[in-house]
C-alpha cells in the first residue's frame, strides 16, 4: 500500500478574507472616530474644568489649541513614518499612545498635568490617523472603496454629532464623582480593544518609495507657531509683557528660516515638509489663506461659544450639547448638497455664499443675544445656528478640492497634507486669539460688576471677529479657480486623514479619493 499524495492546504474562503477585511475596518473607523470626537467632546466641559481644577483662561485656552499644534505639527511626518516603517505598525504605536495619553488627561493631578497630557495626545493622534485611509487601501480592493468611503463619510458625521452630546452627558452625569474626567477616560476600553484586535487583523503595508523625514522642518514649523501662539494666549494674564512682542517678532525669523532650509532640502533629497513650488500656483496659495482663516475663526467660535452657554448664562454641559444639535444638522445637510450639486454648477460661488452666511449667521447671533440677553432660551438660538451651520457647510466639503484643482497629479500627496496641516494651525491660532476678542472683554466688564452680562459682550465681541474674518475669506476665495477642474488633470481628492500622503505608489492610475467633510 502506498500513502495518498500530500494535497496543498485549501486557501482560506473569501467570506473569511472579507470578514477579516472588515473586522480591520472596523477598528480602524473606531480610532479615527475616538480621533474626531476628542476634538469636540473636550469644549463642553472646558467650564467644568476651569471651575472645579482652577484652571486659567490661558490651561483652558492651551487645554484645546495644544491638542492642535501638536496634531498639525506632526501630522505630516506622521504620515511619512507609516509609510516608512509600516501602516500597522504606526497605527498600533498612534493608539498605544493615544490612549495612554487619554488616561493621563483624565488621571491629571492639575490643569498644567492636563495640558501637557493633551499635547501628547495630538501628537499620538498625528501617528494614528494618517494611516487610516492608507490602510483601507492596502487593504480593500478598488471596485470595493466607494463602499467604504461611503461608511466612513457617515462616520466622520456622526463624530461631529456624538462628540459635544457625549461629552455633556458624561460630565452631567458626573459618574462616581469624577466630573469632566469620563470624557478622556472613556477612550481606554476603546483604546485597548482596538490595539488588541487590530494586531491580529490588520495587514501591514509599506509604501514602495516613501519620501523621507523632515525632522528640521517640523522643528522649524512648531517653534514659529509656539512663537507666535504662546505669547497670545499667555499676554493678557502677564500683562502684555515686552518678551510677548518679541516671540511674536521672532516667529517671522523663523518662518523665513523655515524657508531657506525648505529650498535646501528640496535641492538635497527632495523630500521637504513643505512643497514650496506648490505656492506658485495662484489657486493653491489663496486656498491656503483660505483654509488656514477658516480654521482661525472656528476656533474662536467654538471656545466662545460654550464660554457664553454655560459661563455667561449658566446653562448645564448637557444644555449646551444639545443646543448645538441644529448647527451639526446643518452642517452635514449643506455638506451634501454642496458637493452632489452645488459645486458642479456653480463653482466657487458656493464656497462664497457659504462664507456671507455663516457672517450672516454671526450677525443674526448678535442680535438676537444682545436682543434676549440672558433670558435667552436654547430654540432662539436655533436660527443662527442653523444660517452658521449651512454656511459652513457649503465651505468644508468643497474646499479641499477647489483648492487642489490646479495643483499638479505628482504633487497632489504633498499639497492635501499642508491643507490639513494649516487648517490645524489655524484652529489653534484661532483658540489662542480667544484671550484677545474675548477674555480681555469679558475681564474688563466684570471690574464693572456686570457678572454674566460681561460673557454676553465678550461673546458679542468674538462673534463680530468671527463675522469680519469671513468677510476677508470672501474676498480670498475670488483667487479660486471659477469651477472644479475636470479630466486626467485633476489630482485625487483627499481628505484630513489622508492628509499625510505624499507620494502613492500604491494608487491606481486615475482613481479619485473621496472628499469627505
């Protein structure tokens, strides 16, 4: 007798690959959804903070705009070093330290233990996110995509809406006495979850010819922003010291230093942080402005916002969470007819009239404010909440595209990061310029025994900053190209979390990636 031939072992079933590819999208999803809610679950609970830590208005200020520096800071390089080093392998190392950085943020002794825990936290959250869509494509075929970037699309949306609700309700229901605290806490059994199952099922990938490190770069880059954010944020509680002005001076040596070594990095490895030919490109500069304003007055509108909610009129966290349902509704509504229809047929008037309304909204704001004072009820605020949401609406989604639609195909990768990246450093200046147009009011009406009429003026005087910021934006979006470009010339859409990419080897020839809000 003779023993059977050995047969090979059979391929594993395709509902078993495909369960496999799922399962790793899943976790990928969750991560970059703990990503966007931490952004916006912190604001609501900023008053709590302030009040049961002691936190200045600087910690409360640095407690948000940290989280962004150190996030546009690295963002980038984040980015390169999955490419580098793998996807997954950046992935698991990005939510490692995100969540024990989450764990520090709500185990934090006092408000500088927090702040500094927040900065860890953006930077965790820069090696975390870039690779989410990097992995999606190594991993899901192409006719597959669409799919998923649908899903995640609607992710994104809901992150918006779930991350002021969830943050209320976790600081209302103060769980065993802990306050605030939850809402950084809450991220530690999603956290290790994720890192043990995506170990098991995420698939490693690396990018064939990945562009190098611009450590120098990113050093220059941070400092100027320090330069510049750190003596706004901390004037007005020194008193506008003289070494304010001078960090403030010397942030433009170092953006102009940051310049010369670009240039000598692009002669040497042409691997520079920043692309600088891509500023010769009238549409790529103006959009920059753009997105880089825009980001400014977003962070002073949110701060401001839940200051004079739960400060001024003493609303609960909870109160405020759900007065800002309508704004998020708004939001994702104008988002989706922008794209689907608006923008094909008129361009960059959509972008436009998306900046004269959400100005209008401000307005409509001061008003009615300034009309019911402090009697105001959470359905008054309703309308400019609703005008504010569509304008910006009918700005997020569509921006990034009309501002990528001249810039060459091999340079897309590099112009979608420093999108990304400015709208970050935006965000963060805008949060630091809170001290400015709104705290120095709020202070100067209190010496005058005003109590919480003072937040409705200092939320008045942010709100008019708002409101003349999107005018200047307006006129910026006039260097926009008039209509989306079309045909093999125009580069692949990107999004926040694509936003490290820079080189895509890996990318099929003529495949656009999804524009999501």
């Amino acid at each position: 007798m003779t023993s059977p031939t050995p047969r090979p072992a059979p391929a594993a079933p395709p509902q078993t690959q495909d369960r496999r590819r799922w399962f790793a999208l899943a976790i990928v999803m969750t991560a970059a959804f703990m990503d966007l809610v931490d952004v916006t679950i912190v604001n609501v609970a900023l008053p709590t903070i302030q009040h049961d830590d002691g936190a200045t208005t600087g910690q409360i200020q640095w407690i948000t705009a940290g989280y962004a520096l150190a996030f546009a800071a690295l963002l980038i390089t984040g980015g390169r070093l999955g490419d580098i080093f793998g996807r997954k392998r950046l992935f698991l190392l990005g939510i490692t330290g995100f969540t024990l950085a989450s764990a520090l943020c709500g185990l934090a002794a006092n408000p500088e233990m927090l702040v500094a825990s927040r900065i860890l936290q953006g930077g965790m959250a820069a090696l975390m996110v870039p690779q989410v869509l990097s992995i999606v494509h190594a991993t899901f075929p192409a006719h597959e995509r669409g799919k998923v970037f649908g899903l995640f699309g609607a992710i994104v949306g809901l992150g918006a809406v779930t991350g002021p609700l969830l943050g209320a309700l976790l600081t209302q229901w103060d769980i065993a006495g802990l306050a605030w605290r939850p809402i950084f806490l809450i991220n530690l059994p999603v956290g290790v979850a994720a890192l043990i199952l995506g170990s098991r099922v995420i698939s490693e990938s690396k990018a064939p010819k990945a562009l190098k490190l611009d450590l120098v770069g990113v050093v220059l880059v941070t400092l100027a922003m320090l330069a510049l954010v750190y003596p706004l944020t901390q004037g007005r509680e020194n008193g506008w010291p003289l070494w304010g002005y001078a960090m403030m001076a010397a942030s433009v040596v170092i953006v102009a230093a940051l310049i010369a070594y670009e240039k000598t990095k692009i002669r040497r490895d042409g691997s520079p942080l920043i692309e600088l030919s891509l500023f010769k490109v009238k549409s790529f500069a103006a959009g920059i402005a753009v997105q880089t304003v825009f980001g400014l007055t977003m962070g002073i509108f949110f701060l401001t916002w839940t200051l004079y909610m739960q400060l001024g009129l003493g609303w609960s966290a909870l109160r405020a969470g759900v007065t800002g349902v309508p704004f998020s509704v708004a939001v994702s509504v104008a988002a989706g007819l922008s794209v689907q229809r608006l923008v094909p047929r008129f361009g960059r008037k959509v972008l436009q009239a998306g900046a004269l309304t959400m100005a209008a909204g401000a307005l409509v704001y001061v008003w009615e404010s300034g009309h019911y004072g402090l009697g105001i009820a959470s359905w008054q605020m309703a309308l400019p909440l609703v005008i504010m949401g569509l304008g910006m609406g009918l700005i997020v989604a569509p921006l990034t595209d009309a501002i990528l639609s001249e810039v060459p195909r091999e340079h897309a990768g590099s112009a979608s990061g420093l999108i990304n990246t400015v709208m970050q450093m935006g965000n963060a200046l805008g949060l630091s310029l809170v001290s400015v147009v709104f705290f120095t009011v709020v202070e100067d009406h209190l010496k005058d025994g005003a109590g919480g009429a003072a937040f409705v003026d200092g939320f008045h005087s942010a709100l008019l900053w708002v409101a003349g910021i999107l005018a200047g934006v307006f006129l910026l979006m006039f260097a926009l190209p008039r209509k989306p470009a079309a045909g093999p010339a125009e580069p692949p859409a990107t999004t926040p979390q694509d936003a490290h990419t820079d080189e895509h080897p890996d990318l099929e020839e003529g495949e656009r990636r999804p524009e999501l809000v």
